[in-house]
C-alpha cells in the first residue's frame, strides 16, 4: 500500500511473447508499449497518468522511489524500490542505460507514442512519451484502487508524441458551492468550465437542467455581466484575443481549445483540448426562446458592447479549427468563462 494505492513493488516479469529477459531475476522483463498490456495480472493494471501524480504527491523527489540497491543514492522512502532497469532499444536492438534509469510504460498511448514515467540518477520523477516499440519495465497498479482519468485530463499528448502538462487547479464557488477548474495559459488563468450558476436571464438548453451540469448555463449579454464568481470577471474582447493569439491565432485557436471529446462529428469535430481548456459545444438560445446547436457551436461573451443593441463573443464550430470573433444580439443566450483578475 502507497498512499491510497495497492502496487506490485517489483518489476514485472511474465513471459509475453516478444519481450526482452536480460538479468529478468534482477530486474523483471522489458516490454513494448503493446506487450506491456498484456504483463500485468488478473485483478490489476497499468497505472494510469493519475496514478503517477497520486505519487508525485507523496514525493516529488526521485530518490525517494529509487531502491536502496543498484543507485548511487536511492532512499525507498515508500518501498516502491524502483530498479534502474535501463530500456531496450529495438533501433539498434541493445539494453541501454542499465543502472543510470528506470523507465515505466503507463497506461495512455497515442498513434505510436506512449506514457512513459522516468526515474533516473538525475532529477527526473516525472513522464513524457515515447515511441511505443522502446522497451521498458512494467509496474501494476490493483485495478480497484487505480486513479480513473477520462478523456480530457490534465495533459495534452499530441499524435506526434509532444506531452504538455496543463498547469491547472480548482476553487470553489461560495455562492453555491460549485467546483471548477482552472487553467494557466501564458499568465492568463481562465475557467477550464462553462459557468453554471443560476441568475435571472440564464437558461439550460432545452430547459434541460442535465444540459446545465454538462455544458453550463446560457446567459443573455447582461446576465454574463454579473454571472462570474469572486476574484473572477468576464473576459474583454481583448482578453479574446490574447487568448486566442497564445493559442495559435484565429485559424487554429478553435482546435486547441476545444475538448478532445463531445462534439458534433467525433471524428473531424473534435479538438486537441491542447491547453487544457475544454470549450464544450453548449449551443445558444435566440431571443425568442429558441434553442439551437448543441454539439455543433461553442459561443461565449465577451465583456465588450459591439453598440447598444449587441455585444462581441467568441465562436468555435465543429466544422473547423477557427476561434471567430463577431458580435450577436445582447438577448441571445450563451456560454460564459471567466478569467481570475489581475
């Protein structure tokens, strides 16, 4: 038992066709991203990414989990006894790094990269990705106890292997208790949620309130003026733009803040969720009491009057990578994030 969480404390070394059994009575087998599915026994699992953070919580320190054997300093502190088991290269087909490292596959992958948490003779406790065919050493987590994680969780981890931790934390809303996330991007700390807090003029698509807990609330333009919580306002246009310039620009700002799961069309619609942000597809309500294009548009307010019949707001379609700037009748209905003040 670590902290909350039942490990195996050894590497593991079950047979899977096509691993690699160099010193495997010191140091456990290396496996393949693929193999290392199939090495951990019934009733347990790969760790996941959350799992990892779990113990980095007990300890950030690589000593700490590093063995009191086979290191220049390793410590044990919570009997995880890492083994500097080195990795097997199927490059140039040869064990490396024997002694200096240990290298643990997790349990995300993506195209032909996988997680991979290091502890070396460094400073290192911490996890990349790597391509999936490198072998290395297996450790399993007991399923019951594994920390769960959905689709987007506190990193990004792109189809070319780049990993990006998102620098992200939580408060709670004193008005009615509700939690939220947030995100720091390039100083800018924004709501990593749509708001869902009650006032007159906001709504729930449909009248829904299961749309409420999923998507937040809509607010007409004067609503949103008033809607965020202490130490939090609603962004200006220009915070937008910043924003949207930190991202990458108009073009490819609507991809990068969109969540990596829950729009229209899965497969093209979908953004990257590259910085943690999480735009959800809430649709909007007209000024009629109309509802329209839930999954298909995320719209939020901006702060700024356009003139005194409508107000500038941020739109991201399904349909492409665009994060568009444009202004809409102050009596429609949308989505609001906050920005925490300066």
């Amino acid at each position: 038992m670590i902290g909350s969480q039942v490990w195996i404390v050894q590497n593991m070394n079950y047979a899977v066709e096509g691993s690699i059994c160099d010193s495997c009575d010191v140091y456990g087998r290396l496996y393949t991203y693929s193999m290392a599915k199939q090495a951990c026994p019934a009733g347990f699992v790969l760790p996941t990414y959350a799992d990892y953070k779990a113990l980095r919580n007990l300890s950030d320190k690589n000593q700490d989990w590093r063995s009191v054997l086979g290191w220049d300093l390793g410590e044990d502190r919570f009997g995880f006894a890492a083994l500097p088991s080195g990795f097997y290269s199927r490059k140039d087909f040869l064990v490396k790094r024997r002694g200096e490292m240990a290298g643990y596959w997790l349990a995300k992958s993506r195209a032909t990269f996988a997680l991979r948490l290091k502890i070396d003779q460094k400073e290192n406790f911490n996890v990349d990705a790597l391509e999936d065919d490198y072998g290395f050493s297996v450790r399993c987590v007991q399923e019951e106890y594994s920390a769960k994680e959905d689709e987007d969780s506190e990193y990004y981890f792109s189809e070319s292997g780049k990993f990006r931790e998102f620098d992200v934390s939580s408060f709670t809303d004193s008005r009615d208790g509700k939690k939220y996330k947030t995100v720091k991007i390039e100083g800018q700390i924004w709501m990593a949620e749509n708001v869902n807090y009650e006032i007159s003029n906001s709504y729930c698509y449909e009248d829904d309130s299961d749309n409420c807990q999923k998507y937040g609330r809509l607010y007409t333009w004067d609503a949103a003026q008033s809607v965020c919580p202490d130490g939090f306002h609603l962004p200006t246009l220009d915070e937008w733009k910043t924003l949207i310039r930190n991202v990458g620009g108009e073009n490819l700002a609507g991809h990068l803040l969109k969540s990596s799961g829950g729009w229209h069309d899965d497969y093209t619609g979908n953004g990257s969720n590259a910085f943690g942000f999480k735009a959800l597809p809430g649709g909007f309500r007209n000024s009629e009491g109309e509802y329209f294009d839930l999954s298909d548009y995320a719209s939020f307010w901006t702060a700024s009057e356009a003139d005194s019949q409508n107000g500038y707001y941020v739109s991201i379609s399904y349909e492409d990578a665009l994060a568009e700037l444009d202004k809409s009748d102050k009596h429609y209905a949308q989505s609001v994030r906050c920005v925490e003040n300066l």
